[in-house]
C-alpha cells in the first residue's frame, strides 16, 4: 500500500513520522522549501518571535510525540505568572477568575450572573442535536455577562472567531456532550474534574519551529518544494497519480491524504468532485495581523504578571487583546526590556485587519499606551500579516467535513486543523489516529 501526504505543516508531519514508524510507504510532498507550515519562530537580533502558535500545553499524544522525537529535554515552561488571565472590563484590566468556586467568589461577575451560574445547575438542556452558536448557548446557560466578558474574548483570542457565528458542537462540542449527559454544563466539568487545574504550557528551546524541524529531518521520504498541480484517479486500478511542480509524482498511490487548507485542497479536488470542492471552498479563514512591540521596561507602569490580556467586543477595542510574551518566556526580549504580541483582526475585526502596517502599528501602541500606562515610544515593533489565518468552526465546517469523509471510499482523506481542531495538539491527536486508520 503506498500513500501520498499532500501538505508538510504540523498535520501531514505527523502523519509521515507515524507512518514511517510503522513501515508504510509513503511520500509527502510541500509546495513550499521550509516544513512546518504556520508553525514558524523568526529571530530578529536579540527577539525571538512565533509567528504562529506561541506555546503549546500538553496532552498525551504530544507527550508521546516529543518523547519519540527525543525533544523532552528541550522543553521549556512557562513562567508562573502565566496562570493569571486578564480581560478589559469597563476600560482596565482585570484578573479572570482561574476556577469555578472563583467566579462565585470573587469580584469580577456581579452578583446577577452569580446567581445565574447557581441557577446553570438546573437549568433544562435543549433538545439534543439542535444546531447552536456558542453565543446563544452560553447565553442559555450562563447569562450575557458571562458570554460577553469571558466567551466573546477568549473565542475571539484563541480561534480569531466570533461566538455569534460558530457553533458549539463544532467548537466544543464536549461542553454540549455534558449538558445532555449531566443536565448541567458546571455540573459535568465538576465530574469530569475539567477544573482541577491547566494542563502543562511550554515551548521548546529556540522556538516551537524546532518541534516541526525535527520532524522533517527524520522523515526519509518528505520532499519540499514539490507542489501538488493536478490529482488523478487512473481507470485502470484506481489508484492515483500526481503532478507537481517538478513533474510527474515520484510514484502511484493507494491513498492520498490532504494535509492542507480547504480552500488549497479544494483545487485539486475541482476537476473529479466539484460538490466536495465547492464545500471546502466555503469555509472561512478571516485575516488576523500581529504587531510585536518591545518597550523598555521602566516605561511600563503594569505589573505584566500573567499570559496577556483579552478584550470584549463590548469595550470597542482596536486589538483583540495581548499576549505579554516576555512575561511567559523572559528570553524572548533583551533585558530590561518587555515584549508585546498583540493581535488585530479574525471575524470580529476583519476591517482592521487589513489596514497599512504604519497604521496598524500606531493604532496598537496607541491601545497598549493607553491600557498599560506606557509613557514612551517602542523601541522595536513588527508585523506579521496571514490573509486566511484560523479556519473558522460555523455553519460551512460541517458540510466541508461531511464532504471529505465521503471521498474515503475513494482513497481520499483529510487531516489539518479544519478537520482536526485548530491546536496543534488537536492536530497531532488527529494525525495519529488517521495513521493507525491506514495501517489497519
């Protein structure tokens, strides 16, 4: 059986490394020169920036990953302070409470939502299988402060999304699962203890490019600049052949897997399955920008004791929030110094999104001066721009995967962080499982 892995970032790495180890035959293939995909760390003199994820927090399959990649020792922990979350809230920061007994108790819900989130214990659950954007669910559930203070920016900071349009059972479809189960969202993390504490956040030593950089250089069969132009079924015994960018593919395939956007997957998949095309073509990836900015340290009057700040829709802000980069890893920045990652755009801030770099560069220290009490001009900014960045989990998700899953029967799959989940452990779990998929 041989199989071609289309795509060489986190999803079709992983993969390939997987396969190897269980002595498949296999070739991947990646347009671009570098692996890794939007997994990136540029260094810039003495900063050093991840251009996408910016840490990771681990679960059993990254676990076994990094061990198998011998990339244990290399880890590297977030400082202590990064358990701390802030959120603006009425035009300053406040700390979000870390647990469930700390929202009853402390002083950023008022005492409405307080006796809403007692009352989400016997609150009915809907119909089970009804269609429900984030927003509304948590609404039902939990009350608008809840949704506006701690839903609207956490979607919004970690998917570039709108809670308005994505739907919980594509998002989290677990919180879903324990409203129909337990009769109370609360009432299943207390069982499931989802409470107990955070999982492990960390990076790796020079970056998390490292991590996809070791994968690639153990791969035997992984050729990069080698782009997928054309994609064909042979009549003959329906295996397929492939065109790249230097020719003719290397050899006839079995199984081909798409690790790549939906809209790049969809171009190969236009000519033979138009419908599927047409589907994947459909989902939505909005622009997100972020701006780096270094300050000396004296020139900022906030304590920066945590992971970063997030910003409601409610408060009509630029940024959709920060993350204080050299709070979490103080080597990031040179001494004496703190480092910004702030990020302007997603769903809820497309307009922003593509503004001119000087623009967006003034507006952010602008934002950050006025919030931290920043007194002085950066000393270094940057900015880094992804026309489609994080593939949004609404309405056009489900027909996209509902679409794929049918080209099995074909030799076709899928895995990337549309399929997946958009965290790189969500795609390494992913990548995993469709590995043991092939063997079997």
């Amino acid at each position: 059986m041989t199989i071609a892995i289309l795509g060489g970032g986190i999803s079709g790495l992983t993969l390939a490394w997987y396969l190897q180890r269980a002595g498949a035959d296999y070739d991947l293939y990646e347009a671009a020169a570098r692996p890794g995909g939007t997994v990136r760390t540029e260094r810039h003199g003495d900063y050093l920036l991840e251009t996408g994820p910016n840490s990771l927090l681990l679960s059993p399959e990254l676990d076994q990953l990094l061990q198998g990649l011998n990339l244990t020792s290399q880890m590297q922990d977030a400082a202590a302070v990064s358990q701390n979350r802030y959120v603006l809230k009425n035009g300053s920061y406040q700390k979000l409470p870390g647990t469930p007994p700390a929202l009853l108790t402390g002083k950023f819900f008022g005492l409405k939502t307080k006796f809403n989130l007692l009352r989400e214990l016997t609150r009915p659950a809907a119909p089970a299988g009804t269609p429900e954007t984030l927003a509304a669910f948590f609404r039902r559930r939990f009350g608008s402060e809840v949704t506006d203070y701690a839903l609207n920016p956490f979607i919004a900071g970690i998917y570039a999304g709108d809670p308005e349009q994505l739907l919980v059972q594509h998002t989290f479809p677990q919180l879903a699962a324990m409203e129909q189960q337990h009769g109370s969202v609360l009432r299943g993390l207390m069982k499931s203890k989802g409470g107990a504490g955070r999982r492990r956040t960390f990076t790796l030593h020079g970056g998390l490019q490292t991590l996809t950089d070791t994968l690639a250089r153990q791969l035997r069969r992984a050729h990069f600049s080698h782009g997928i132009t054309g994609l064909h079924r042979r009549t003959d015994d329906g295996r397929w052949a492939l065109e790249t960018t230097g020719g003719p593919g290397f050899r006839l395939y079995d199984h081909v897997v798409l690790a790549l956007p939906t809209y790049t997957a969809a171009d190969l998949l236009r000519p033979q399955f138009s419908a599927a095309a047409e589907a994947l073509e459909q989902v939505h990836y909005p622009p997100m920008t972020a701006i780096y900015s270094a300050y000396d340290r004296v020139a900022v009057q906030h304590p920066l004791d945590g992971f970063g700040a997030l910003h409601p829709r409610v408060e009509q802000p630029y940024a959709a929030g920060s993350i204080w980069t050299s709070s979490i890893f103080p080597d990031r920045a040179p001494a004496g110094q703190v480092l910004f990652t702030t990020f302007v755009g997603g769903s809820q801030y497309e307009e922003q999104a593509r503004q001119p770099a000087e623009t967006q560069k003034a507006a952010v220290h602008a934002e950050l001066s006025r919030f931290y009490g920043i007194q002085a001009a950066p000393v270094w900014q940057y900015r880094y721009y992804w026309e489609r960045a994080i593939p949004q989990f609404d309405h056009r998700i489900g027909p996209a995967r509902a679409a794929v899953a049918a080209l099995a029967e074909h030799g076709l799959h899928a895995t990337a962080n549309w399929q997946a989940g958009v965290g790189v452990p969500d795609c390494i779990r992913h990548a995993q499982q469709l590995a043991q998929q092939l063997m079997r």
